[in-house]
C-alpha cells in the first residue's frame, strides 16, 4: 500500500485485520516513517517501509516483491506506479479517477491478465456501485431512465458543526481548494450544457436528504464521460455533483471572483504580509476599509452572510499573517482553511450521498431516491477514511482471494465487482436507503 496519509486508516485497519485471517502480509509505504508507525502500531501483520516513489530502482523492487499494490497518492503519481505494476505483472488498485495516461495502459494490462481497478473509493466508487445495482434492477424490470442525478459531499456531523461555513476538512485540503477548476459538462433535458468555473459556485440545486438535511449541490466537471458507461446512452438528464452546507457555495463563488483560489502563479507579496495584503492584491484602489471595498467589488451588502463568513476566515484581519510567502493565492487559502476548517480530535465527519433515478416502465413514470450517510468515530476514523478505504480494501481481498477475474483497466460498475463489495460494506454500516417518491 503506497501512502498513509490523510484517508488511509480505514483501510489499514481493514486490511491488516484480513491479512492476519488469510496468513498476508501488508506493506504500508509512505515518506514518513511516523505516519506509517501510527498506523500500523506494530501489528505482526504490517510492516513499514519509508519509500520513494520516484526512486527508480526502489520502485522496481519493491512493487516486484508484491502480490498487489494499491495506491492512495497524489493523483500524479499513480502513472509511475501503475506502469511499475504493468511491467512486473501486478495487479494496481486506486480510488482515483481513470486518467488519460492510466487509460492507455488498457490494452497491455489486458494482454497480461493484470487488473488495474480504478475509482473504488466513495466518489468516484461507492457511487458508481450503488448507481449501477440500481440502474441494473431498473434495467432487469423494463423500466428505461430518462433522470439520473448523483451528489456526494464529505461534510461535518451535526454535533461538530460549530462554524458558520458548516464545513470540515476531512480530506485533502489541496482538492478542496482546486475543487471544479476547469469546464463542467452534464446532460439536461437532452441538451449538453458547459459552465465555466467562475460560474460554477452560483449555479446551485438546493437537495434535501433523509436524515441528513439541507444542502447545496454543486456539479462535477464532467458527467458526460460516464453516460456510455453506465450503459445511459439516450438518457435525458445525467448530472454528477458535489454537496455542501447552505450557504457555502455562494461564499465560496466570492473567493472563486476575487482570484483567490488562483493555482497557476505564485504571487509577491511584503515579508510582514497578512491576509488584508493578499486581498488588496486583488481589489481596486480606494479610499474605503478593506471590508467596505471587498463588498463594494462583490457587490455584497456588510451584513449579507457571504461578507459574514469571509470575515470569519480571517481575510480582514491584519494581524491574520501569511506563514509562506512564495505560494501562489490558492496555497495561501489552503493554509487558512486548514487552520480554520480543523477537524478536532474530538470531531465527528459525515458522508451524504444521494442518487434521484426517474425511468418509464410502459408508459408509466417512476422517481426513486437511493441515499448513504455515514458520519465518522473521531478525527482518525473518519466517515471519509471508511468510505473511501473499505471499498478498497475489500476488491483487494476479493482479488487476493481469486474472486475477480477482470483484466484491464476498469472502474467497479461490473456486478463482479459491485455485487460482493456493497453486501460487504453493509455489513461495515454503510448501507443505502431506497424511497420511492
């Protein structure tokens, strides 16, 4: 297993537990022995390993030394271990989307026998498995969708939601800050529809959940691509989204407009800066207090609650300083947010997912709703950490234990794969809920 980081415990957990049933052994791989230790805690079943994916020859060995290996690093470096895998004949599984560069290793994957199994965590994963055995059971009754909808947030549970942005950070806060950059693409009413991102955050569908709540709901950057693959082609309406709290979305929008979640340049800024010079950097010149001339340029009211919760953050603050300088506005956002968006040792996160499904069966029209939370032990154990490693963890045993026979590059929306995993995350409480509306 490379990298255990942030949402890797879960499956640590789970897989140590199952390795020491079937006489494995896990290999928890990271740059930071202390990460690992934490992890591990000296169970005989694991052992460490400090490592370095861009070592070479560490690369070949180790990976060479192993039965299966599964990757919970940075996106980027997936392509580095996925080809170490093909070359050595080892099956790689990953929570992260398929890539264009991971795609292309299809056809020898297939030549050798190996699976590369992708997307398996909770969005993208539990998602498509869930989706699938219910397009597959609406399929299976002669019904044909013309709706289908999907959004997933990883939020805060209710009893430590004590910020006005009603949000946490239980996951990489780098992806938080990123989150929609580039065009979205979905199908409505049979129209392709695009939305820039700086119009993104304002272009919201308020969702309510059983059992969880009120949200927002904003969309993923391209829902096209998984139309054909869910086997929707002549679908109506496909759309893929993200939730958060109320009221995020338009706050967010504000940051997204004043530049501050800007990645593509580093920006110069005095040795004593605060966060008032970064947003002076990017406000007009003018006579007026820094808040007075952010809601001038926004176009905000002092009182509206978007100025409420920039004001939270700490970005009209002066005595609010910048720990790194040579970072680029989104670098400096991540660190305000993780500072202010702390999950406690004490805190509890939540996962809501919801899928809307509307299909004919003859020409009767049906709605039905399938819905998932699961809110989180405490800071270590994470809803994020269970919902994104279990899946994981169980296609590995599936895998190990010579369940799976796929080849490839695939994401889990075969019954092989989506069948066995749910009824085994059920058993773990991460069950759905079916209504019909």
């Amino acid at each position: 297993m490379l990298g255990a980081g942030r949402s890797s415990a879960a499956l640590i957990t789970y897989l140590l537990k199952v390795s020491s049933k079937n006489g494995w052994k896990l290999t928890v791989a990271d740059a930071d022995e202390n990460l690992i230790n934490g992890k591990l805690k000296n169970h005989p079943a694991g052992a460490s390993l400090i490592f370095d994916i861009n070592n070479d020859a560490q690369r070949q060995k180790e990976i060479g030394a192993h039965h299966l290996v599964i990757s919970l690093l940075p996106p980027h470096l997936h392509i580095l271990a996925a080809k170490e895998c093909l070359n050595l004949s080892v099956p790689f599984m990953t929570a992260s989307y398929v890539s264009p560069e991971i795609q292309a290793l299809d056809k020898e994957a297939k030549e050798k026998g190996i699976l590369i199994l992708m997307e398996s965590g909770l969005d993208p994963g539990i998602d498509h498995m869930s989706a699938m055995e219910e397009i597959d059971k609406i399929k299976a009754e002669g019904g044909s969708l013309t709706s289908f909808k999907s959004y997933t947030g990883g939020l805060v549970a209710p009893e430590s939601d004590n910020n006005p942005w009603h949000y946490k950070i239980s996951w990489n806060p780098r992806n938080v800050v990123l989150a929609g950059q580039g065009t979205v693409k979905f199908l409505e009413n049979g129209i392709y529809k695009y939305v820039p991102y700086h119009r993104l955050f304002s272009r919201i569908e308020n969702i309510e959940v059983e059992d969880a709540g009120r949200f927002e709901g904003y969309l993923n950057r391209d829902s096209l691509k998984y139309i054909d693959l869910y086997g929707l082609n002549g679908i109506d309406t496909f759309i893929r989204g993200t939730l958060r709290g109320e009221g995020y979305c338009k706050a967010w929008d504000c940051l997204v407009q004043l530049g501050l979640t800007e990645d593509s340049y580093t920006i110069d800024l005095p040795s004593d800066a605060s966060f008032v010079n970064l947003l002076e950097a990017y406000l007009p010149a003018g006579t007026g207090s820094i808040t007075e001339r952010t809601c001038e340029y926004l176009g905000l009211l002092p009182q509206s609650n978007e100025i409420r919760l920039l004001q939270w953050l700490g970005l009209f603050d002066s005595g609010n300083k910048i720990k790194r300088l040579n970072a680029t506005p989104a670098q400096h956002l991540q660190s305000l947010i993780e500072e202010k968006w702390k999950l406690e040792a004490s805190d509890k996160d939540r996962i809501v997912m919801i899928h809307y499904f509307e299909y004919k069966i003859g020409n009767q029209l049906f709605n039905k709703t399938s819905s998932l939370v699961v809110n989180g032990d405490d800071q270590m154990n994470t809803a994020m950490a269970k919902t994104v490693g279990l899946p994981l963890g169980i296609a590995a045993k599936l895998l190990l234990e010579e369940k799976i026979n796929l080849t490839g590059v695939h994401v889990p929306i075969n019954r092989e794969l989506y069948y066995p995993i749910l009824r085994e995350l059920e058993q773990e409480g991460i069950i759905f809920k079916m209504k019909n509306l």
